[in-house]
C-alpha cells in the first residue's frame, strides 16, 4: 500500500489514512463538540447527530475500513495504452486480502460494498437503500454511515 500510487503524490496507505482523519473529524465533531480540523459544508438536512452516531460501527472498526478499505489496489492496478491507472474490481480484491489479514467482518463487509454508493445511478436508488449490506446503512436502510464518510459537499 506505501509503494503503490492512488493518485499522483499519495500513496493507496496515505489515502486511507487521510480518509480516516477526515472521518474521524467529523465524527468527533458530532460527538464531542470538538473543533473542526478541516473544511466542511454540512447540508441543512443533517439535523440529527444522534441518528448518525447512533449507528455507526466501533471506532476500531472505522478506523480498519478507512485506513484498508484500498488495500487491495496494487494487487489489481492496471496502466492503459494512454498512461492511465485503472483498479478493476478494487472494492472485491481490497476484501478479499483484508479478509486474510484481519478478523473484523464488520469492516470487511464495508470494504466490499465501498464503491457501490460510487457507482450508483438513478434507477438503482431503491433497491440500494433497501440493500442491508450496502455501507451507507450499515443494516439499517436509513443511510446514516456513508453520509460520515463521505466528504459532505
């Protein structure tokens, strides 16, 4: 994960980690008053701290998922004919290695659906809100954990 570039100048460890501190950020912020470290737009509609704390993983485990949730990455990179850096299938191959390394299903589980809130398109919505295993609820169909992960904009 050091040696394997995400983008130019950060290495796939650097970004997880940086992906961390981020949540972590805002987490703290919710939950202990703290002062914000970094830029943040919150949207109006998040009215309740409780709701977003209330399900979240353990710390231990949010700290797993952000820092690995890339680990796979210099195990599937591949360079196209115009130089540019591709991961196929990265979320699968990233749970899979994680799965040979550590013994949190929680956070596995959350590496693997990591790119599905990415990807998702329109007509998908409902049934992605309806998915129990999709990160963004952790279970509970009501998308409380992405919107902590996700650097809100």
């Amino acid at each position: 994960m050091k040696n394997c570039e995400q983008t130019k100048g950060l290495s796939v460890l650097e970004h997880g980690e940086s992906v961390k501190k981020y949540l972590f950020d805002i987490l703290d912020h919710l939950q202990y008053g703290t002062e914000l470290k970094y830029e943040w737009r919150i949207p109006d509609w998040v009215t309740s701290k409780d709701l977003i704390l209330s399900e979240l993983p353990n710390r231990d485990t949010l700290s797993l998922y952000t820092t690995y949730h890339d680990i796979g990455k210099p195990f599937c990179r591949e360079v196209d004919s115009d130089g540019k850096v591709h991961f196929p299938n990265h979320a699968e191959v990233s749970y899979q290695i994680f799965k040979q390394h550590f013994s949190d299903d929680i956070a596995a589980d959350l590496i693997r659906h990591d790119m599905d809130i990415h990807l998702l398109k329109a007509d998908g919505v409902e049934s992605f809100a309806k998915n129990p295993h999709n990160p963004t609820n952790n279970g509970t169909g009501r998308g409380t954990f992405k919107c902590c992960y996700v650097r809100w904009y």
